[in-house]
C-alpha cells in the first residue's frame, strides 16, 4: 500500500533526477547538514565522505520508494544502525536532516518551489519517521 499520492511520489523523482546526478549535490547536503551543529559535525570524524555521499544517493532513494509502498527492509536496517546501540543518532537531529535536504534541493532543483517542498516532505515523513522510531 503506498504512503503517499502517487503525484506526490512522481513530483518528488523528477525533482531528485533534476538533482542526484550532480556529486555537489551530496557534498552541499552534507556541508549544510555538518554546519547545523558542532555534535552533527562530530558523528562523521571517522567516515569517509566520499563513500557516505554515494550511500545517502541511495538512502534517499529509499526513503522515496518505501513511501510508493515498497518493502520496509532497507529502512529498518538504517533504524538498526541508526539506533541507541549503533550510531547512536538522537531523534531531533532528523529534523535537521529534512531540513539540510530541503534547503540543498531548493539550491540545485531549478523548477523547486513550495509544492514541490510539500511533495517532498509528504514523501519523505513516513521513511524519516521509520528510521527516528527505531531509536
Ligand atoms: C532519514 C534520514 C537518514 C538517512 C536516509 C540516512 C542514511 C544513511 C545511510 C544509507 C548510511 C550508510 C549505511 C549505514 O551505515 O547504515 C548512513 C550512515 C550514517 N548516518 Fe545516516 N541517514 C539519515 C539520518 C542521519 C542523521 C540524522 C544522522 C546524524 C548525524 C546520521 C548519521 C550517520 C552516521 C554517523 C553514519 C555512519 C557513518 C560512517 O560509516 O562513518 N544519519 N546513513
């Protein structure tokens, strides 16, 4: 059963497809997103960016797709690693993620506007939602 209006879900792929085959795209997500705060900044010391950047193409991928009803599998494994007992990646830092991805969308999407916005964060809540509730 799909999450979200199919418009939704087909205004969100055109949008990221505008965006996802550019690599600064995902080295502007993670400036911004690294930028909110000094403890953000600090879960990524030991990571490989470069690796990271191509991982969170698909992540994002996958939080798009579980919303047009997709097997919840990938996300619950991100829950896993995500969680108190992996990362450890406390739950009001999503809303920093939604927003860092937004704002980065706005910055390289040329037709982005606000009802493309709404489309993403209708598509994107229930994936996010998953992952933060694994906590
Ligand atoms: C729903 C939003 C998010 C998605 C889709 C996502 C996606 C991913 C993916 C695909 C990976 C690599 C696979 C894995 O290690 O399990 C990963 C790793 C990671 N993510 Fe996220 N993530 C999200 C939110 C966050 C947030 C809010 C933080 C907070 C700082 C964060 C920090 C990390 C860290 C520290 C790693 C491991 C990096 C390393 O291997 O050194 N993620 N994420």
């Amino acid at each position: 059963m799909p999450l979200v209006a199919s418009k939704d879900s087909d205004i969100v792929f055109q949008s990221y497809g505008r965006c996802c085959n550019n690599p600064i795209f995902f080295v502007d997500f993670y400036d911004r997103f690294m930028g909110c705060s000094d403890a953000i900044r600090d879960q990524f010391r030991d990571t490989d960016m470069k690796q990271q950047r191509h991982l969170l193409r698909n992540g994002i991928m996958q939080l798009v797709l579980y919303a047009r009803g997709m097997s919840d599998a990938k996300l619950k494994a991100l829950g896993e690693s995500h969680n108190r007992h992996g990362y450890n990646i406390r739950p009001e830092w999503y809303t920093q993620w939604v927003d860092a991805l937004i704002t980065t969308l706005r910055d390289h999407d040329p037709q982005f506007d606000l009802n493309v916005e709404a489309a993403w964060r209708r598509a994107i809540a229930p994936g996010v939602e998953l992952i933060r509730s694994a906590y």
